[in-house]
C-alpha cells in the first residue's frame, strides 16, 4: 500500500527548500533596484506557504519510505519543483504565458537548457539568478539536499537516493546516505567556488561568474548573455568553463577521491578513462576538420572544437560558436554526441558514458561466445564482473531510450517540423542538453514551439532528467495495484 500522507509530507519540506532557495533571489533584486522585488518575495512567500501547510498537515504520518513512494517523492517533486518555480518568471511579467514559464522552469531543474526566450539580456538580475539558481539545484539534485534533513526527522532516505540516481550502479561514498549527500552537496559547493574565483580573476563580472558557475557545475548551460559563452572572447574564460564542463561530467564519487589526493581510483576508473579518450579523440578529429575549412587559428581551432564536444558531451549546452555553419560532418558529429552524455554519478544527461561502455564490452563479448558457445564469457568492468542483471538493464534503458526518441521524432514532426528540427529537439530535450539541430540549434530557442509541443518537450525533459523508468513506472497499471 502506497503511504500517500508520506508522500505530501515530504513533498512539503522540499517545497520549504525551494521557497528557501527562491527567497535568494529576493536581496539581489534589492540590490540591483530592478522593481521586481515584491513579485519575488511574493513568488517565495507562496512557495514557503504551500510546502508548510504541506508539512503540518502530513506531520503524523508513518514516516517510512518504500520504493513507490521514493518514485512519487521524486517524479512529483520535480513536477511541483517546476509549477512554483515558474512563478517569479509569471509574476513579474517576464514570460506572460504560463506554457512557455513552465518550459523555462522545467528546463532549469531538469539542467536542460532549452530556452523560449529570444532576448535573455532583458531579464532582470534578481530573474537571473533565480534562472541559474534552478539548475544549480536540479544539477545535484534537491532530492540529495533533502537527505540531509530527512534522516533527522527520522525519515530513511535510500529509497529516495536510488530514485533520484538511478544508474547502473549508484555509488556511495560513505555507508551512511546522509553523510553521502553531505560530502556530494560540499564538493558541488567547493566545484562551483573554484569556478567564481577563476572566472571573476578571468575579467567576469561577478554576478555573471556566480550565474555561469551555477550552471556550469549543474551541467545545465542556462547563460546571462544571447550569445552564450561566445559573448566572452577571452580563451582563459573559454579553458576554464571547459574544465568545469568535464568536472561535472565526471562521477562525483572520483571526485571526491581527487580531493583526497588519492588518484588511483580515479585513473584506474575505466568510465572515466573511455570518457576522457572520447572528449580527446573528437576534439582532435573536429580540430583537423575546422583547420582545414576554417580560416582562423588552430588554436581557435582547438578551442571550440574542445569546447564544443565538452559541452554537448556533457549536455551542458553552452556554445562559443554556431557549430551548425561547419561542414555537416562537424555537427554530425556533436549530434551524435549528444547521445553519449556524462558519467553516471555526474550532473549530466543522456545515456550515460558506462552504458556506451557496457554495450560495447556486451558486443565485443557476444562475438566471442559465437566463437566459444560453452565458454562463460562475463562482461567486465575495472576487472570484475558486471552482472547480467545489470547488462540487461542497461540494454532495457537504450533500447527504451532509442523508441522514446523514435516515438518522439514522430510525434514533434506531427506538429509541422523538419526532420532536423524534430530530431534536434527531441535529443536535446530527452538528453537534457539545450541546443540541438535545426530550428533549435545554438543561435535558435524554442519559441516557436506550439503550446502541445512545449508541453511534450517538457515531459521529455521530465524522463530524461530522472532517467526513464522513475517517470515511465507511474504509467504501469501494476505500480497503483496494492
């Protein structure tokens, strides 16, 4: 039986949290005097008042967390994350309709990037930094922050961490969950100080350097300026929003590891290595296609090339060029990329840098048991044995993921679009990476979307963000029966 009361009672502290965090945005108006201060507190004061009506109603409730109710916890909290999250952008008039506020909130706690607005630069400071603040959030996940607290209340929050980090092999770096979400949120933290400090020492500005920062580490892209990363010409900028870029992408849990100095484990991590050798070897490849048909630099060459990879790679989604005006086997490449994705235990999206490698490892190894039928051949991963349970969920996720993309293409070209636009949107919202191909490539948005369009590209952002089955279980008959 499904304990609804736990349900909302969790659902209410996340709410405090989000009206906690939404209330940041509040001084920075202040300070900026940009006249929309009121509407941001009000926005905050709403949020707080739910999530606390919420929390005294469902108080009493047996405070125990099985599966079903970790998916609910997680899937609707992402939902309500975004439907009071669009209110600051509502109330102060800065996106007047509801859909396309709603897309932009979904986008920023799903760390997507996808934007409906054509003119960013109009945003007020105090809208900005909510904007970034979102991804910021949603890139480690509130649901992480929440576990923190919840074992205080006496509430067991493993349900909730396998539900919100639903990897092959979700790792912990400490056997107790509160203490794993502790030293998670404090790399995040230390990560995105780091980059302030870099980028404000690079010629930042300083508010702009928090933002980016905030997105960057969230894997998220949402930038201050229409151009992107490319409104800064400066390659020191450039270099270390890319290394960021693929600190995010890595498993949080090597990083950890890389603080403590103990380096073995992290190069000996055999993710991280396929991940660093895919960011080399088509870095290098597009750097040669750019050097001979571009006439720049190869340095500048180098740059955006590595940029580029890193970003999509990633699903950050930041762009310093319009990589839609190389030749098409440049930015065939970046869409194909944008399958690839981070590591698992990493900010990013997509289908992750350890499925890529287990497919690979399952084929290599399937021929091999054509030549041996009677061997016992395993599939190994930093020399043990992964198990079949595990190969086959990770064969079940791509095969999903490939149909929902499939399903997904038709469904958007049902609405009028090319079949580059279609795909492009499809990949980037599902793989949570912002930009794609066609009418939603780097120097595009997703305006011109009809309300039905945004709201599906929502849902795809939704399930790809908590990585397919956490959403898509709720549709089964089966997870309702008691």
């Amino acid at each position: 039986m499904i304990n609804y009361r736990v349900v909302g009672f969790i659902l209410g502290i996340l709410l405090l949290i989000e009206g906690l965090f939404m209330f940041l945005s509040v001084p920075v108006s202040i300070l900026y005097q940009e006249g929309d201060s009121l509407q941001l507190l009000i926005s905050s004061a709403i949020t707080l008042s739910t999530g606390a009506l919420l929390y005294l109603f469902f108080k009493k409730s047996i405070k125990s967390v099985g599966k079903r109710e970790g998916y609910l916890i997680v899937s609707f909290g992402w939902i309500l994350f975004s439907f009071f999250g669009t209110m600051p952008f509502y109330l102060t008039g800065a996106i007047p309709s509801y859909t396309d506020a709603f897309f932009e909130t979904m986008s920023g706690f799903t760390t997507t990037g996808a934007s409906v607005l054509t003119d960013v630069e109009t945003l007020s400071h105090g809208l900005h930094f909510w904007r970034s603040l979102t991804q910021w959030l949603g890139g480690m996940g509130i649901i992480v922050l929440s576990l923190v607290i919840l074992p205080v209340l006496g509430i067991g929050g493993m349900q909730l961490f396998i539900a919100e980090v639903p990897g092959p092999a979700p790792d912990k770096i400490h056997p107790r969950i509160k203490e794993t979400a502790k030293r998670l949120w404090a790399i995040y933290f230390i990560f995105t100080v780091a980059e302030i400090t870099l980028l404000t020492a690079g010629g930042m500005d300083i508010f702009d350097s928090v933002c980016h920062s905030f997105t960057t580490l969230a894997t998220g892209g949402f930038s201050t300026k229409n151009a992107s990363i490319g409104f800064y010409t400066s390659p020191f900028i450039h270099y270390v929003v890319t290394f960021f870029m693929i600190v995010a992408g890595t498993n949080f849990t090597l990083s950890y590891f890389a603080i403590h100095l103990k380096f073995k484990p992290v190069f000996g991590n055999e993710e991280f290595r396929f991940y660093l050798s895919f960011i080399a070897v088509f870095s290098v490849i597009i750097t040669l296609i750019l050097a001979l048909t571009v006439a720049q630099p190869v340095e500048k060459s180098f740059r955006d090339s590595l940029f580029q990879v890193v970003s999509i790679m990633t699903t950050t989604g930041y762009t310093t060029t319009d990589y839609l005006k190389w030749i098409p086997v440049g930015s065939v490449i970046l869409f194909a990329l944008m399958f690839f994705g981070g590591s698992a235990g990493s900010t990013g999206g997509s289908i992750k840098i350890i499925r890529i490698v287990l497919i690979l490892k399952n084929s290599f190894m399937e021929l091999k048991r054509l030549i041996h039928p009677n061997a016992v051949i395993p599939v190994r991963l930093n020399t043990q044995a992964v198990s079949q349970q595990i190969v086959t969920n990770v064969l079940a996720f791509t095969f999903l993921y490939i149909l929902i993309v499939l399903v997904s293409v038709i469904i958007i070209s049902f609405l009028g679009y090319d079949l580059d636009t279609s795909f492009g949107a499809v990949a980037a919202t599902l793989g949570n990476i912002g930009p794609g191909i066609g009418q939603v490539g780097p120097s595009c948005n997703y305006a011109h979307f009809p309300i039905i369009g945004k709201w599906f590209l929502s849902f795809l952002m939704l399930i790809g963000r908590l990585e397919l089955f956490t959403v898509l279980i709720l549709l089964t008959p089966n997870f309702w029966k008691e």
